[in-house]
C-alpha cells in the first residue's frame, strides 16, 4: 500500500506529461496538414494523375512539388481582355460545358487573358444568363466572374495561367504601360491578383504581359523600354506577396543587342535571354514563353525561302529553345496556331513542324485559340461554339497523353462528298422529340470521320439521352463530348458526358468519331437516340 501511495505523484504526472505529448503531436499535424501542397486531378478524362501543386522549375523543367515533371499544355480561352470582360462564346453556352469539354479533350491548362480596364470595371456583357450554370454569373463584376471560372476550373481538374493581355480593354500596347495606365497600375493590378488566389492552388502562375514590341527592348538598361528590367521588377513584386507562383516572361520583337534573327513575331524573341537572364527573387520560379505564328497571320519572308521548312528548326533553337536545350529555365509556348493543319500550304506545313518541334522537345504550350473567333487563326471550336475542329484537334493530340488520336493518313482519292444517313425515331415520347443527324463529313481510303447532331426539336427538356447504333466493318480511333461503348460484335452506346446529358428545346449537342475501315461495310447504321 505504502508502494501505492508513493507512485500515485508520479503517475499523475506521467499521465499530465502523455497528455501534453499527444496535443503537441495533434497540434504538429494540424500545421503540418494545413501546409501541405494542394493536391489536383490533372489527366484530361481516363486514369487521372494526381500532381502536388504549386508548381516550381527545375532545368528545363517544371515540376510539382513533389519533383514529378508537369507538362502544361493547353488553350487560350480570350474574351476577358475585350470591352465584353467576359470569356467569349458565352452567349451560346453554359460556362461549366465549355471548361468540361476543355477537359474532355485532354487539356490541362487554360491561359486566361485579362485586362487592367476589365477588372476594374463593373459592367460585363456577351453572356446569356437564361443558359445552364451562366445564371450563376449574373449580377458578377468581371472579377467576380474570373472567381467562380477558376473555381470551376479547379473542380474539374484545370490548372489557369492569367495572362495580363491588355491595359485598356481595346488593344495589346507595345510597353507596359500607356493607353492611361502606368506601370504601378500594372503591378498593382499582379499584386491584387497573387494576393486574391494565392489560396486557389489551380492557378499556377502569372504571364505577365502580352507580346512587348514596337519600342519594347531587352538588355539596353533604358528604364522606360527594357522589358527585361520590367519583368524582374513585376515578377519580384508578385513573388512578395504569392511565392507559389510562376512567372512566365514572354520575349519581345525587337531591340535586342546582338540578336541574330531579322524577323520575329511580337513577344517572340528571346534571343537575349543568353546574356541578359530574368533575374528573379525566387529563379526556381521563373518560365520564359515565346509566340509562334505561321503564314496566316503574316508572311514572314522565311515562308518563303528556298529551305523552307527545314529553316524553321534553326530559327526556334536561336529565338527561344535554346533556353530549353542548355538548361536555363522551361519553355511554354503561349501562343501559336491557325485555320490550315494540311501538307500543301505554308501554314499547314508550319503547324505540323511546330507540333512535331513540340513533341521532340517536350515543350508545354497554350494554344491559340479555344475560339472559333480569332479572325486570322480560326479556334479549335468551330463557328457554332460547340463542334471540333476535327483536323485540327487530331494535329494537336499528338501532344496530348491523355487523349490518343490517330491522325489519319491523307486521302490519295479527292475526297468523298459527306454522307447524310438518316435516323431511326426512337419509340419513348421524349427521345422521339430528339432528331438526329449523321454526317460523314470526311472518308478517305483507310478511315473516315462521322459527327451525330442532336437537336431537341420539343418544348420540354430532354435529360439523360443516349444514342444506340450499329456498325460492322470500322474500329473507332478517336471520339469526343461523350463516351463510346461497344456492346456485342457490332453493336454501340453513346453517353454524353456529363455537361451534355440535358438538351433544352431548340438546343444541338453535338458529338462524333472517327474510325479505321476494315471493310466496306463500314457506315454507322441504324442510329437511334434512346432515353434511360
């Protein structure tokens, strides 16, 4: 008993002393918690590949925070940047579809661009409320609407680079400042930015000025016009107050000591990068982004050299790869495209070296554009906002792991006029309200391409829609806005994805495939649009 007694102080205090020990460790893994990378589902639509966000550079890589290597690759979505501040195409679909479909495709990564007007404008116009989860967006500052985008954009696993396109709302300047704004409105405009997201992992960084040229320089130390000197000064401010964030520096076109090539595009050279680095508070930080155009947008007189298009390899290694190729720091390419994707005109042959310059080199990149109303470039969405530009989308998804397309190989016939096929009316009331069209709008030798438009021609909604049909002969490579399933030798169901699984009276979605023949009875047959 005595033994009793006199141990009872010591454990009391052994008791006091776990306790003390278990809240510290409960309070170190609260911190611990609380401060660990943010994690996002980055593949587009298959086996999604976790990376541990915010995303920093080593070499000529970037990285997670893990070390694991990212590639960015993915569209510019523009429009906020206009007298509209609101991300274009809007006033035909729900905002939610359109960053679903970016997914589906297998992006990962949207560049937003911005104006300094537009987000310190209240007004915004071009967007149909009455459509889907755009009624969300009603009564919203453009501020307010960039909020719930990247919201959106994280839910559905897309990363977004903000991209400070204009000052005003009206043109791209040469410097950045003018057009009634100074430079101080142009890094307090970043510091608003890194400081209202800094808690939004997705948002992974910070293109800080649209194509300097015209007067804007690199490496001369003239204060008014060194775009280098700018860069640093913004990009230290940004890291001050958001040390998660990359800044992407784009090149200029100009007024570079000692540069070797006659001709570059606006923002697109980086020649002077080799002995005038961005010198940053943070290097690990720091990612350089050129533009690359083709005879599209303007005939440069290298189109039409005699060692065209062997010359393009020389000029992107001496404008910009060669920041990729000795290690200094990433490449994205945050701009580059146009209408042509064929093997016969200037364009054509240029966009198909560049996406095979791309995938050599393991280049991320931002492709312009998402739109279909870029005037000289065309978008990967057609002029109805909703279908693929399928000969474009095919070139791209070379660069796209998640996404494997096939590019077919060129007809050696003239190509065969589209094929209409009728549909079969379904028997339920709703779905008979549904018309379906076919068309083979492209069939070569070995392989052809079908889309099916689904038009609710009813007065009521339609949900949960799929579409049933035959086919024998063809084995699908390649489809898009919704899931193909084969059921039985040659039997097939079509699901929309999610964003497309209610059409509205008067409303078309739009899907389709693309296939390798194995016979001559190849066609889609008996296609029927069926509810479940």
């Amino acid at each position: 008993m005595q033994v009793i007694h006199k141990n009872k102080p010591r454990r009391l205090r052994l008791h006091k002393q776990l306790l003390i020990f278990s809240l510290s460790l409960i309070v170190f893994l609260v911190i611990i918690l609380t401060k660990a990378p943010a994690s996002i589902h980055l593949d587009a639509s298959r086996a999604a590949t976790p990376i541990e966000l915010p995303l920093s550079t080593i070499g000529r890589r970037i990285v997670d925070a893990k070390g694991k290597v990212v590639l960015p690759r993915g569209v510019n979505w523009f429009g906020m940047e206009t007298d509209t501040h609101a991300p274009d195409g809007l006033w035909k679909r729900d905002y939610k579809e359109m960053l679903a479909q970016i997914k589906s495709l297998g992006y990962n990564l949207i560049r937003l661009p911005y104006s300094v007007a537009g987000l310190r404008s209240l007004n915004v116009s071009g967007i149909d409320f009455e459509i889907g989860s755009n009624k969300e967006l009603q009564g919203k500052t453009p501020l307010e609407i960039m909020d719930l985008l990247i919201q959106e954009a994280e839910r559905q696993g897309l990363l977004i680079l903000l991209d400070n396109h204009r000052l005003n709302d009206q043109q791209i300047p040469e410097l950045w400042y003018g057009d009634g704004f100074t430079e101080a409105d142009w890094i307090d405009t970043w510091k608003m930015l890194a400081i209202r997201y800094k808690n939004q992992a997705n948002v992974i960084g910070a293109d800080l000025k649209n194509e300097p040229h015209g007067k804007a320089s690199w490496g001369d130390n003239n204060i008014n016009t060194d775009w280098r000197l700018a860069a640093e000064r913004a990009g230290n401010a940004i890291l001050s107050v958001n040390p998660n964030w990359l800044i992407v520096v784009e090149g200029v076109e100009k007024n570079v000591p000692g540069q070797k090539l006659p001709q570059h595009w606006h923002g697109g050279n980086l020649e002077g990068v080799k002995r005038y680095p961005i010198r940053l508070s943070r290097s690990h930080k720091l990612v350089y982004s050129p533009h690359e155009y083709g005879a599209g947008v303007y005939n440069q007189p290298y189109f039409s050299a005699s060692n065209f298009p062997q010359n393009l390899i020389d000029r992107w290694q001496i404008g910009f790869n060669y920041i990729a190729s000795e290690n200094i720091a990433p490449i994205l390419i945050g701009e580059f495209g146009g209408r042509k994707v064929d093997l016969n005109s200037q364009e054509g042959i240029w966009q198909n070296e560049l996406v095979k310059y791309i995938q050599k080199n393991n280049l991320s990149f931002t492709y312009w554009s998402w739109n279909p109303n870029s005037s000289d470039t065309g978008g990967i969405l057609l002029d109805d906002w909703q279908s693929v530009d399928l000969p474009k989308q095919q070139l791209l998804s070379q660069l796209l792991p998640s996404v494997q397309l096939q590019q077919p190989d060129q007809p050696s016939n003239p190509p065969v006029s589209p094929t209409l096929i009728p549909s079969v009316s379904p028997s339920p009331t709703d779905a008979a309200q549904l018309k379906v069209t076919t068309d083979i709008y492209s069939n070569w030798e070995t392989g052809f391409c079908v889309r099916f438009k689904i038009t609710n021609q009813g007065n009521i909604k339609v949900n949960n829609w799929q579409l049933a049909f035959q086919m024998n002969q063809a084995k699908i490579n390649n489809s898009w806005n919704a899931d193909f399933k084969q059921q039985g030798a040659i039997q097939y169901l079509v699901a929309p994805l999610e964003w497309g699984k209610t059409i509205e009276p008067n409303q078309v979605r739009d899907t389709g495939f693309c296939a390798n023949k194995l016979g001559s009875d190849y066609q889609p047959q008996q296609i029927t649009a069926v509810l479940i």
